[in-house]
C-alpha cells in the first residue's frame, strides 16, 4: 500500500464535491462528493449501475455534471473534455479499451500527442521513451506489436503506458481486472502498487472485494447513485463493504446439494479447430462428455484454446474434418447456431459486445432475439410489439436489470454488467436443456454474482446440462461438480472440486502438472 506517501495536512489531489449527473429516466450521480489524497489508492465500489463509470467520466471530461465543482490541488477547474483532463494530469483507463487495433502500441500511445518537426513526425524519440517507461513500470509491451495481434493484458498496459507517456498523476483505472487473467491481475497490483509509491494518486473502480481489500488504502461505495460512506481498508472487512455495497449481507459461499448426473446431454468427439492467429491447432482432439443435472467447468489461463472450444460447439467457428458434435445423441457439428438455439442450446458469450448483444438495439429488441420469430411475438411476419414489451418487462423485474428508459434503453447505454444481465436474463429463461456459460459473472458485482450463481444451479437442478467456462479461481471451485482443465488445446486433468486444492489447479493450469490417462491419449507429441 501507499500509506507512507499519505498526508492529512496536504489539499486533495482530486476532491469532487456534489456532484449530480443526470440520464434521461434516472439520477446516475446524487450529490456525490469523493476526496482522492495524493500518493492514495482509493477504490471505488458500487453494484453495477450504481454510478461509478459516470462520476469517473465526469472527472475525466466526457459527462458535463448537472451540479457540482471539481478541485485539483486545492484549485477549483473546469474539465469540459478529455484533453482538459489530460492537460490536467488526469487520466483514465476504460472498461474497453479505446485503442485503434490495426495501428501499433506506439502508435496508440502517441495519438493525439504525435512528436513532430515542421510537420514531420518524429518516432524515434517517442519510441525511446516509451521503452524506458516500459521497463521502469515493469510493463514490458512491444511497440512495434499490433494492437489485434497482442493479448487483452497487454492491451491494457498499452493505455497505462498512454497515461504515463502524458504524465498524468491521477490515474482512474475503470474496472481494471474484469478482462484479466490471474495471472495478468497479480501483475497489474503490482504495477499499481509502484505507480502509487511514485507518488501517483489512483482511482480503482471495482467491484471485486477482495482486490479492494488487497490493494487500496481508502474505498469509496455507491449504491444506486448516491453516496453511502468513505472508509479506510484497514478498519473494514470484505462482509461490511458488501453489505454497505447491496444494501444486506451477501453470501460468498455457493449453496448446492450433491450433482446428480443422468443422460449424456453434450457429447464432444475429437474436436480439433484451428487457430486464428497462427497455423497450428487451437484445440486438439478433445473429447469429453456433459450430463444432464451437472455442472462441468473447463478451467484455464485465457488463450489456451477454450474461446475456439466454444465457438466450435456453438457454431461460431467450423471444427476440422473428424470432430463430432452430438446434443442428445443427434449429430450437430455443422448445424446452425439458430438450430441449436431452438434445440435446447443456451449460450452466455465470452464477449458480450460481439457476440451477446447488438449494441444499437434497444434492450426489449435485445431480449427477444432469438425468440422474435415464435408464434407469441410474431403473426404472419408481423412482431407483436406489446407482447415483446410485456417479456421484456418481466425480464428486467425479474434478473433485476437496471438501465435508464427500461425497455426501450439502447443496449449500448447500459452499464457493462447490466449488458451482461440482460444476457444472463435472455439465455435462462429460453427453455434450454444445454447451457453454455463462458465467464457468466464477468463485471458483476457480489450480489448479482450471487444471483447468477443460484440460477445455473437451478438449471442444473432442474436437469440442465451445464458447460461453464471461467477464469475465475474461485467460481471454478464453487459452482462446478467436475473440473476438466485446457492447456495448450487439450484436456490434461480431470479434477473432482471436492478433492482438490487451487493450487494443484493452478499446477494444472499452468502446464507443470497432467493427468497421465490424458497425457497418454492427448499427445504423443508432447513426450
């Protein structure tokens, strides 16, 4: 922590003082007022929808706020936009990264700033800082390297190296961990840790308590726009932060009783797929199997070849000739995704934007995507607009979607986690016999993650096949009844989360440690 850099007597690097935002159809920021010390790590925690992103959007010059005044240093200043922010030494890492894929991570980190002489522009020099910020922060990123060709981790200490690059000394990190492996997350505290230690002042947005509870000195909480109170971490626990988060105490264990398995519902047979990125296989050979009433998790570190496993099954991507796909005995390899929607497959998309929503719908439009064209919301080609009201409705009320005009809110407005609701909402409640679920609670907070979790139960209970994927450590181990883990596009243990430990999951995961029946079949190759 930063705790040595602190000082009282000093005036506030950032101080927000009743700040109001307002949205059509709802209050977004109520008179919020938030006091950022210089040196501090100073979280900010609130459910999804509670405010969070807007009051940081507000400093960083991308809302004007209704009422209110922003301090910096002890002066008064007016941010009417991000260069405002920028030439304040404001800063600010987004939930999605605004970079340009096809340009490089030079490029990106000099946009807008672009070194030039007599309107030339001039590289080497921008290259040469960019490399001693690189190793001096520990960041270690490629310049030259493609933004589309390098890994989400990587992205996002592209946008660090854009803030440090403008010296900027308050840093807002939006939701930093949510796209993240375990990995890549242990790396960034300690990136975080040193930029505080340099004196830099950090707002962490977050909502998963225990990364508050490692890395920040003060948290902040929201619920529904307004402010609840401001406390130090160290006089505070996980239990009360959640509780002052949804307004009551919070279950961090996950209830189920013991799995009861029936009929093959999923059945993969040497899946291979190819790679996007390079020639060789994505995934190789995999074969494996999912029962109705049981939960099977597929655990990894992210690229290890469980977002082409999926798409394969889902029909996002063609397997290779030789793989088999069969739902209940019937062989759907190459169906298509429409058939398998209508025949009992549910999928929660690991990417949200691209393949969960359509971002300039409405959120009704949204809900009602695969199911428009059944005779209850449709009449000789004719959408019966009232009856996909009344769904949506239902819906939001139900899985307690949260967004500004209901069900005519566009779908690109909402907050992350309310996206991801909205999904959750619109997968389970289709009637479903196979549900895929890859990173289900990802940007949730403790009280949705909770809710969702108690409905892929109850879908498992009620005699769903339930295929999940997560990168989550602990939702692995409490939500699945088998653990299979992807290394380089094989399945190299089968685990029981009874009997086993995070970190001989981790072993796993990481490659030093596989099953010798899997090692046997998997990979000649690999001996």
């Amino acid at each position: 922590m930063a705790e040595q850099i602190l000082n009282d007597n000093a005036p506030y690097a950032i101080e927000m003082r009743n700040i109001t935002k307002v949205f059509p159809g709802i209050i977004a920021n109520d008179n919020i007022t938030l006091q950022l010390k210089k040196g501090e790590i100073h979280a900010l925690l609130g459910e999804n929808g509670a405010g969070k992103s807007t009051l940081m959007s507000v400093l960083f010059g991308l809302y004007q706020p209704e009422q209110g005044e922003i301090y910096k240093d002890g002066k008064k200043v007016t941010i009417n936009d991000p260069n405002d922010a920028n030439a304040l030494g404001i800063g600010m890492v987004h939930q999605h990264f605004k970079l340009v894929e096809v340009f490089t991570v030079l490029d990106n980190i000099i946009l807008g700033t672009e070194p030039n002489k007599l309107g030339f522009l001039q590289k080497k020099e921008a290259r040469k800082r960019i490399t001693e910020l690189s190793h001096t922060y520990g960041l270690n990123v490629d310049p030259d390297a493609l933004i589309e060709d390098i890994t989400v981790g990587m992205q996002q200490r592209t946008e660090i190296l854009k803030m440090l690059y403008r010296d900027n000394d308050i840093l807002i990190f939006d939701e930093p961990t949510a796209v993240l492996t375990p990995q890549e997350i242990t790396e960034l505290m300690q990136i975080i840790r040193g930029l505080a230690a340099e004196g830099k002042s950090i707002l962490f947005i977050s909502h998963k308590l225990n990364e508050i509870m490692e890395l920040a000195d003060r948290c902040t909480v929201l619920r529904k726009g307004k402010c609840i109170g401001t406390v130090n971490i160290a006089d505070t626990t996980k239990e009360e932060l959640s509780s002052m988060m949804v307004g009551r105490d919070v279950k961090f264990a996950v209830d189920k009783t013991e799995a009861r398995p029936t009929e093959t519902v999923l059945e993969i047979r040497n899946l291979s797929v190819k790679s996007r990125i390079h020639k060789k296989l994505a995934v190789k050979n995999v074969s494996l199997q999912v029962r109705a009433g049981e939960i099977v998790c597929i655990a990894g570190i992210d690229g290890n070849g469980q977002s082409e496993f999926i798409h394969a099954i889902t029909g996002l991507e063609k397997p290779e000739p030789g793989s088999l796909v069969l739902l209940k005995g019937m062989n759907v390899t190459r169906s298509s995704i429409r058939y398998k929607n209508t025949h009992g497959v549910s999928h929660i998309p690991e990417d949200r934007h691209k393949h969960g929503l359509v971002l300039d719908y409405t959120l009704e439009q949204n809900l009602v995507l695969q199911r428009y064209f059944e005779p209850e919301f449709q009449n000789h080609g004719f959408i019966k607009f009232d009856k996909v009201r009344d769904y949506a409705e239902t819906l939001i009320e139900k899985y307690d979607v949260r967004s500004g005009q209901g069900p005519i809110t566009t779908a690109r407005s909402m907050s992350g986690g309310n996206q991801q609701k909205a999904i959750i909402a619109r997968e389970l409640d289709r009637k479903h016999e196979l549900l895929i679920a890859v990173q289900p609670t990802r940007g949730l907070d403790v009280g949705a993650i909770e809710y969702i979790h108690e409905q892929i139960v109850a879908s498992r209970d009620a005699g769903c096949a339930v295929l999940l994927v997560s990168l989550e450590l602990e939702e692995v181990m409490n939500l699945s009844d088998r653990i299979l883990v992807m290394y380089e596009g094989e399945i190299t243990g089968e685990l029981d989360p009874k009997k086993t430990t995070v970190q001989e999951l981790g072993l796993y995961m990481s490659g030093a440690k596989r099953d010798e029946a899997n090692a046997d079949e998997g990979g000649a190759e690999n001996e």
